[in-house]
C-alpha cells in the first residue's frame, strides 16, 4: 500500500518539474543507450569475424613446412619445401579421424583472356582441397578427380579475377583463357568469400589441378612437392586428436628422431580464430567500459538532482515527519523516486540503443546484433545506478531534524 | 462515582539545554506542567522564552535533555526517534503558523497524509480525509491545491489534517497569526468547537485575545513558568 502511493507520489513529483526530470533522465537515457549500441556493434564485429573463419571451412588443419635452419641462419616458416602429396594420401590412410586431406601449390601467373590480363595468385590443388575449404560456386563446378589425374587443362576463378578479365555480363564459365600462355577452358566461378581475416582477397585466386600446375604451368621443385596440406575431420571435437595423430605420422615420415623439431608447422581454425576473436572480444570489453562510465556519469545526475530536490523539499520533509513519517518512510520515498529516474531512463535508453544500433546498420553499413543479454542487463545496471545513486539523498533526507526541517526557508 | 482519569501530560522539571558554538542557550529551565484531557491551554510568552522549545517537547519533536514528559502515560524521553514518529501520527495533531501545507498537492491529500503514514486502504483515507475537511467547512475544495485556498482555507486545512486521525492532543503554534481577523475568527472558533467535543486543544500565542479563548493560560519567560492559572471554568458539554 505504502510502496504503491509512494511511487505514485514520486512520479508526480517528477511529473511537477517535467524538464529537470527529462534533462535527469537524458543522462540514463545516454548511458543505456551508450551501453546497448556500442555491445551490439561489438557483437556485430565478433559475428563477423567468426563468419570469416567460417569461411575458411569447418574444422579445417593446415600443415605447412617449417622454417629451414642451414648452419644456424633460419629461414621463413614455408621456406623449406618438405611436403608432398605422399603426405597427404598417407596422412588420409594413417589418422582415421580425417574425413579428407587436400593439398595445394602456389604461384603467381599472368592470366590473359582476349585483350584483358591479370596478375594473380594461381593453386594447383587437388579436387579434396576445394571441399576441405568448403568453396562454394556461382556458376560452373569444381574439377574432378578424372582432371587431375588427366592433367586437364580447367580452371576455377576468383570473383575478382572474372571481375578483371571480362566485360559486365560476359559468360566466364567456357570461356578460354591462357595461365602463363598455356590455354585454359573456364569451368566454373566462385561465389565470393570477401576478405580473409589477414585482410587478403580470398577472391583474387585461379584454380586449377594441382597435376596440371605441377607439369605444365607453375612446376615444382621436385615431383610431387606441395606448398601445405589440408585436412578435415568430421567433429570440432577431433581436432585436437587428429593434430596429434598427424605429427606422428609426419615425424615418422620424415624420419625425425627424437631431438629434432619437426619440419612442418600444424594450425587449427580454431588456433586462427584465436586472435582474431581476442580482438573482437576486447574491443566489446571495452566499448562496454566506456558505455558503462556514461551509464555512471548519469547516476551522478540522478544524485545531484535529488540532493537539490531534498534541499528544496525540506520543509515538506519537516511536515512529513511531523504528521508521523518514520525515517524508512522519506528515505523508501527519495530511493523510490530515484529508481522511478533509473527505471524511465532505462525503458527509453533501451528503445534508444537499439535504433541507434539498428541506424548504425543502416547508415554505416556495420553488423550489429542486437543482444537480449545485454538489454536486461543495460536495464537492470541502470536501476541498480538510481538506487545507489539515491541512497546518500535519501539518507540525508531521512536525518534531518524535524524542526530545523519545518523552520527550513 | 469518580473516574480516574490519568493527566495526558506531565511534565517533570524540564530542562533544554542548546550548544550554539561557544554558547550554552538555555531554552528551559526547570518546567513543570500537567494538563489533563479536555483542557484548552494557551501557552503565552514573548519570543525567546522558550515557549516553541516547549511546544516542540510537547509535541515530541524533541526531547528535554533533563526532566521527564510523560504523554498518555508514556515516557517520550526513552523512546527512539522512530517511535516518537509513531506517538505524533497517533496522538498529535499539530497546527503552524505558516500552514505548512505541501505545494502543489490537493487539500484531500493534504488531509490525508497523518493516514498515509498509518498504512490505511487509500479509500479509507479518503474518507476520513473528506470528513475532516467537511468538519472544517471546506466541503468541495477536496481538489483545490495550496494556491487556490485563501489563508484562512489553508488553515482550515492543516486543522483538517491534524484531526484527521483523530489525536488526543491538538498542538496550534500561533495559528492566528498569519491570518485578518475574520478568518482569526473562523479559525478559533473551529479549535474552540473541536475542544468542546473534548479534544485536549494546546495554543501557542502571544496575542491576549486568541489566548482569551483558553480556559487556562500559562505565561512562559527566561524559560520557566511565570504564572499559570484558570482563566475560565471548564465547561462541560451536557450530555442531555
């Protein structure tokens, strides 16, 4: 009873002074706000960057060759070229939780279609390799295993290259071109997978089998050398095992003995994605950290208006306490009336940050998810600010002298 | 047969001590004082003799920092300051000089705040508020805030608020004294009504015409009692 006309008299007490309330409010309102927008653009950024790792297909391990040591000057990791597809077939046959193992080598070639060239990155890969990394197609399909063991003369390309080598609304897939002079039948195009979480365009790439590449464009330093290896298994959960499994079996292959460190170098998506979420993830902490000391600063307004609020009332606080008002009584009244500020200016702070986060999307062109977490949280945060902020002006108001309070002018 | 009735108040050799930096204000010295129920008592004396430090013991306001008060039976003096709360929403109803009514709030609700504090259903409240504001002659003006009332109305008021829950003592400081004489009048004529239904009525004046209205009159100065006597035979409402 006692708790509802309370909150009943505080909101007309606000109502009474609807600007200084409002100005009160925008603190809150700013801070919630602040608080909602900034976790959403936050958590945009963290999908984002886990869609990227998603792109380079699930449960993906890539092995590459180490850095080479020649009498103690070290070489870059890949330098060496010590895997082959041997390797890989082994690797396929030994660690039974790989679904597939791929393999790919690596060139950069003058691609010519009519008048137009390019410059770009060219895979000799096997067909498994396309699978492992999950490329999906626009137009046109993959190679297959007949192409690679034929040695055909196909290619896959990149959205950048297709962009770069032929006019607006020019049919790729069947078309002709020449990779290092050497000529080419198109069979399909990729769809695009954007940057990669290096910052490298995933789209700029020509395909081709890795058996062609090997003799009749790139080359290779020996038969059947291969610049990494990948490999899937069927569970994320596998992952881990099959990382131990695969250093046997390449030790062992390579005939390490127990000093000498291995040759290759195994990573995980999960390794890679690593880093990339990290910085996400610091970057919501501390969005969140500033959100939070705005949320503060409107707290800050709360108690100050209510301190100017009990001065001014202390006469009716004198005449409260006179007709019977314990002190639980005008300190339930100030909190109440605090939490009504924490309560208003978080409803509105939450309908605030989501247009703001939503505007942000639609403006800035930036992923934005919009979190229920954080919501309940933005909005219990802000009533709990009301509250502490309203326990020193409620205390105050609660220990004042009755009678200075009634003579108070 | 004879009723005993316990007095309503005693006052036992109060004394009120003030610190104001370097200085010791003695605002009572020594006071005693017994007034039984029904009495209507004015509480006369010049500004500084201490008859507001009185009147805030009186109505447990304060404590006396020596001597004991008893109201009802009770000793204020012990209790905490939350239970002093309780005694004033219970038996103390308390009229000022300045009205002391809450801006921007409607005479009901004004009326009804003594109840607010009791816990009462809102409709009770209402009620009861609208009943003491009848009882007063304001029968219509539930909804009229502060502003709209004239002096007199506002007082009117605040008289409706102090008998809303019916107390065993009516405390008036100076109830007159910001108000014309006709509204003095009206004012004093309702206290004076209120004491007839046998409500203990304690004024607080130094004008000799409203004090006249009391049936006895207790001269406060240098914080002691100077003089206290029956100015009037009490007269006892007929019970035909």
């Amino acid at each position: 009873m006692f708790t509802w006309l309370t909150i009943v008299t505080a909101l007309r007490i606000l109502r009474r002074n609807r600007l200084r309330a409002g100005l009160t409010l925008l603190g809150i309102v700013i801070g919630v706000a602040a608080v909602i927008a900034m976790v959403s653009i936050g958590e945009g950024a963290k999908q984002a960057v886990q869609k990227q790792i998603a792109s380079m297909g699930t449960n993906v391990i890539l092995i590459w060759p180490s850095g080479t040591t020649v009498g103690g000057v070290r070489g870059a990791q890949g330098g060496a070229v010590t895997l082959t597809v041997g390797d890989a077939v082994d690797l396929k046959k030994k660690v039974h939780v790989l679904t597939d193992t791929g393999w790919y080598t690596r060139g950069a070639m003058q691609i010519v279609n009519g008048s137009q060239n390019w410059n770009c990155s060219v895979y000799g890969t096997s067909p498994s390799y396309l699978t492992i990394r999950d490329w999906s197609y626009s137009s046109g399909g993959a190679f297959t295993q007949a192409d690679l063991d034929s040695a055909a003369r196909v290619a896959i390309l990149g959205q950048t290259v297709v962009e770069n080598l032929f006019d607006h609304g020019e049919e790729p897939v069947g078309a002709a071109i020449r990779i290092n002079n050497v000529p080419f039948r198109v069979i399909g195009v990729f769809s695009p997978k954007g940057q990669s979480a290096q910052g490298w365009d995933q789209d700029d790439v020509v395909f081709i089998p890795y058996s062609t590449a090997e003799r009749k464009v790139l080359g290779t330093q020996f038969l059947g050398s291969v610049g990494a290896i990948a490999a899937s298994t069927a569970r994320s959960e596998d992952l881990e095992t099959a990382v131990e499994d695969i250093r046997s079996v390449m030790r062992a292959r390579h005939r390490l003995q127990g000093e000498q460190p291995d040759d290759f170098t195994i990573r995980t998506q999960v390794d890679m994605g690593k880093v990339q979420e990290g910085t996400s993830e610091t970057l919501t902490v501390m969005l969140m950290v500033i959100a939070s000391v705005s949320l503060l600063v409107g707290g800050i307004g709360i108690m100050n208006i209510l301190l100017v609020s009990v001065t001014e009332r202390t006469r009716e606080i004198g005449i409260r306490m006179a007709v019977g008002a314990k002190r639980v009584h005008i300190m339930t009244q100030f909190l109440i009336e605090a939490m009504t500020l924490g309560v208003v200016g978080g409803f509105i702070g939450v309908l605030v940050g989501i247009l703001a986060a939503r505007l942000t999307t639609i403006i800035a062109g930036w992923p934005t998810i919009i979190s229920s977490d954080a919501v309940v949280i933005a909005f219990i945060f802000s009533v709990a600010v009301g509250l502490f902020f309203g326990l020193y002006p409620a205390n105050k108001a609660a220990r004042l002298n009755p009678i200075e309070a009634l003579r108070y002018e | 047969m004879a009723v005993i009735v316990n007095p309503l108040i005693v006052c036992q050799d109060m004394w009120k001590v003030y610190r104001v930096g370097d200085v010791t204000v003695q605002a009572l010295r020594g006071v005693s004082l017994t007034i039984e129920q029904g009495e209507f008592v004015a509480i006369m004396g010049s500004s500084g003799s201490g008859k507001s430090t009185l009147m805030n013991i009186l109505g447990c306001l304060d404590k006396p920092s020596q001597g004991h008060y008893w109201l009802d039976g009770a000793d204020t003096g012990s209790l905490r300051s939350d239970q002093l709360a309780e005694i004033r929403n219970q038996q103390i109803g308390f009229v000022f000089q300045s009205f002391n009514l809450i801006p921007r709030t409607s005479a009901l609700e004004n009326a009804q705040l003594p109840l607010f504090y009791r816990g009462l259903p809102l409709r009770q409240q209402r009620a009861l508020a609208a009943a003491a504001l009848e009882r007063v002659g304001l029968r219509g003006r539930e909804e009229h805030s502060p502003t709209q009332l004239s002096g007199g109305q506002q007082q009117r008021v605040a008289i409706a608020r102090a008998l809303v829950a019916t107390p065993s003592l009516l405390l008036a400081d100076e109830p007159t004294g910001n108000l014309d004489t006709q509204s003095s009048r009206e004012i004093m004529d309702i206290l004076s009504a209120l004491n007839q239904e046998g409500m203990t009525v304690i004024l607080v004046t130094h004008e000799n015409d409203v004090a006249a209205c009391a049936a006895r009159e207790v001269v406060i100065k240098d914080g002691q009692i100077q003089s206290d006597r029956v100015t009037k035979a009490k007269i006892h409402v007929a019970e035909a």
